[in-house]
C-alpha cells in the first residue's frame, strides 16, 4: 500500500516536472529573449552613439548577451506557437524552416566570434558589434510581420 | 424600334468616343533642358528612389542590387504586377529609350509606345520630381549593367485588365501638386518634403488608399494595411502612435542604422529602404527627419490586424 502509494506520487511529480520543463510558453519565453536583445542594442548602441561612455564590462555584456540569445532563441519557435499573444513571428518561419534555421546559425557564428574577441576599445567594439546587429534586420526582413 | 435602336448606338458611339477621349494617355508638354545629364546627383535619387527594391531580382543583396532585370511578382488587391527590367539591355530592358521616354515615364506614366503605365509603377509620385534630376537619374542607369530578361506581362482580372481605364484613374490622382500643404519656408523641411513625396515615394505605402487605389490625402503618412497582406505599415506622422516619442536625431538614427529608439531593429521590406536612406549624404537623412517631423499628427489611418 505505502509502496503504491508512493509510486503514484514519484509519478505525480514525474509529470508535474515534464510539464514544468518543457517550454510552458514559448511565446512568452522568445519574446524576454528578444527584449534582452534589444536591450543588450541599446547599450552598445549608446556607446556607438557617444551617449554612454565606452566600458569593456559593458561592451562584453552587451556581445555575451546577444550570444547566448542566438544559441538559445531558435529552440521556443514550435508547430503549436504560430499565434496568439500578438506573436510578431512571420508565418515564413514554418514555412521556410531551413532559410530560419540558416539566419540563426549565422547569428550564432556572427555572435560566437564577436564575444570570443573581447574588444577593449571603441573601434574594436564597433567592428566586433556591428557583425553581430546586422543580424536583427537579417531576420526580421523576412521573418518578422509588424502590427503596429 | 429603329428609332430606339439608333439612338442606343449614338449612346453607344458617344460614351466611347468620351472614354477615348478622356482616357488618352496624355504627355506634359513642357520641354526638358538640353543639358548632360549628372550620374553622381542621379546615384543619390535612384537611392532615395529604392528602385532597386523592386527593380533587382529578388533577395539580391551589394552589387546584384544593381542588376535592375525585374521580374519581381507583386501580389497585390488588383491582381499580379510583374516588375519590368529597367536595366540598360536594349531588347529586354530600357536600354533603347531617350531621356524623354524616361521623363515621360517617371512624370506621366506614358510608354514609350504611348500606353498607360499601371500606379504599382509609382509615378503618381514621381511626378513631383524635377526635370533635372530625372535626366540624372536617366544617366545614372545608364551606367549599370544591362540584364537580358523578358519579364511576362501582369496577371489582372477585368476591369483591371483595361490599360486605357487608367487614364481616368490618372485625371483624379496625377498632378505634380504637393501631397499637403506647409506653412514653411525652411530650406531643410522643404528638401525632405521633395524626397519624401517625390523620389521616396513612402506615401505610397505610408498612406491608406481608397477603393480605387487613390491616395487619402487627408491621411498622409498615417499609415495602412500592408499591400503585401500581412500586418500594417506603421504611421509616420507625429501622431501619438506615430513618431511623437522620436526625435529628429532618433529618425536620423533609424535611417542610418536600422535601429528604432527602443533598439528594436528595421524589419520587412523597410530594411532596403533603410539600407538605400543609410547610403544618403547626411543632410537628406535629416531633411527627410525634420519634414516627417513638421507633417500634420495624425491618428492611425488603419485598423489594428486581429490578435
């Protein structure tokens, strides 16, 4: 009895861990990525612009930031998150699966590098985040639908 | 009987002697400055023009881009456009055309064999252009690559399919008038509005239109469905949901680099757009800035797609 008992809960808990871990909401989840993104964007782009003053812990956040986004974003775009949420995601996404996937892997090797060189000055930075933003628009010219 | 009957074809012979009338292509008759035309001012026009961006083959990207061999489908309410080459090959592009027929084109939507253009072809805009800079243009063409491409014709239900219709589309919508009226001399504002309703053609995209396709003037640059059909063109004006929160320098920015203020990036068909604006000497940048700036604030024209 205790032995059934207890059988029941590890599976209870089993399934109650599934379901935690597989993405509860992958729309939600690309979106956060996304924003760190953007926000990663706007430091170095502050510091492009001269708004922010040049900081290599900086520069190095905002490049690790982005990398760790593009080795991670692709994975919560699945079958069953095409809509709701007012998901910007294009429809091309699925339909067009291996043009996506080669707009990431790019976004992946474009990243790896620029975080892998470390800049320490403002030209390198440059260089090093300029590869990597070109990225954004890379992708959202064909896989990304504006509504508003 | 007789009677009714002939009096149904006199009906019958005016009405068509009308629609041919009216309808007939016409050309402005004003005559063009004999002079040579500048390669290096028609680069900067063709850029602020985005030709490329229908002209190119499509997903062509650095030099392709030059290779204006067309045959882009647009999909659009009216039916199919297929872009035509524009790239100097004398059989399948424009290479045997004389600077008239290219002004003709650009200002009245007149081929060179004297037929309508359709407006997916955007010289409703280009028609504000002045003469000198469309001879530029001409000359800056002719220095590209000439691409050998016969592009099939466009694909349009009736009564779309009747080119000669056009010219009563035409009477309404083609002038060289400004798209709105601004109270201001400043020599910045009224450079960006030259580009912005004339080379740039972004009220094409940037303004909702009517049931035949008309341009809502009273909506300039507030936005619309997206021709293309998913999504909406966003509204450019000062507006609330426009560009209130944007500063000149932040639009300047935007065209430069491709990042809006919240360091969201260019996407769609925009980023070419950009990518052309990007290669603009500056001060067009911020003329076009400081016209989007001074244009009426406007709501959105369009509705909000379904979440």
């Amino acid at each position: 009895m205790i032995k059934h008992a207890s059988l029941s809960l590890a599976l209870a808990i089993g399934c109650l861990s599934t379901t935690a871990f597989a993405a509860e909401n992958p729309i939600a989840t690309r979106k956060a990525i996304m924003k760190s993104v953007g926000a990663a964007a706007g430091a170095g782009g502050g510091m492009l612009k001269g708004e922010i003053p040049f900081n290599p812990a900086v520069a190095n956040l905002a490049l690790r930031t982005m990398n760790a986004a593009a080795h991670s974003v692709g994975d919560y775009f699945p079958e069953d998150s095409k809509t709701g949420m007012e998901t910007e995601a294009s429809p091309k996404i699925w339909e067009d699966m291996a043009g996506f996937s080669e707009k990431l892997a790019k976004f992946k090797a474009d990243s790896d590098a620029a975080a892998a060189s470390k800049p320490a000055d403002l030209d390198s930075f440059k260089a090093a985040f300029g590869s990597v933003v070109q990225n954004c628009k890379g992708c959202h010219e064909g896989y990304r639908v504006k509504k508003n | 009987m007789r009677r009714l009957f002939a009096a149904f074809l006199i009906l019958v012979i005016c009405g068509g002697a009308g629609f041919w009338f009216l309808t007939a292509p016409q050309i402005s008759p004003n005559s063009l400055p004999g002079t040579q035309g500048d390669p290096v001012n028609g680069e900067r026009m063709f850029l602020a023009g985005g030709c490329s961006s229908c002209h190119a083959a499509p997903g062509a990207k650095g030099d392709d881009k030059l290779k204006l061999g067309g045959g882009l489908e647009l999909k659009t309410p009216f039916g199919i456009f297929r872009v035509p080459n524009i790239s100097p090959d004398p059989q399948t592009g424009i290479g045997g055309w004389s600077t008239r027929d290219f002004v003709n084109a650009m200002r009245d939507g007149v081929s060179p064999d004297n037929r309508h253009y359709y407006p997916a072809f955007p010289y409703a805009s280009y028609a504000r252009m002045k003469s000198g800079d469309l001879i530029d243009m001409k000359a800056y063409l002719d220095t590209l690559p000439a691409v050998s491409n016969q592009v099939a014709g466009h694909d349009l239900p009736f009564p779309f399919s009747v080119r000669r219709g056009l010219g009563l589309w035409k009477r309404l919508y083609l002038n060289n008038s400004p798209a709105i009226e601004l109270a201001t001399s400043n020599a910045e504002v009224l450079r960006g509005q030259y580009l912005v309703e004339g080379a740039g053609h972004c009220g094409e995209c940037h303004t909702s239109r009517n049931l035949i396709g008309g341009p809502r003037l009273d909506q300039w640059l507030a936005g619309a469905p997206n021709p293309e059909g998913k999504g909406v063109i966003p509204n450019v004006t000062p507006g609330p949901e426009g560009l209130a929160d944007w500063k000149i320098s932040d639009i300047v920015y935007y065209f430069e680099s491709g990042f809006r203020p919240d360091f969201d990036s260019v996407g769609g068909s925009m980023v070419s757009v950009q990518e052309n604006m990007a290669k603009l000497p500056p001060e067009d940048r911020q003329a076009i800035a400081a016209y989007l700036k001074a244009v009426p604030a406007l709501a959105d024209a369009h509705e909000k797609p379904k979440k």
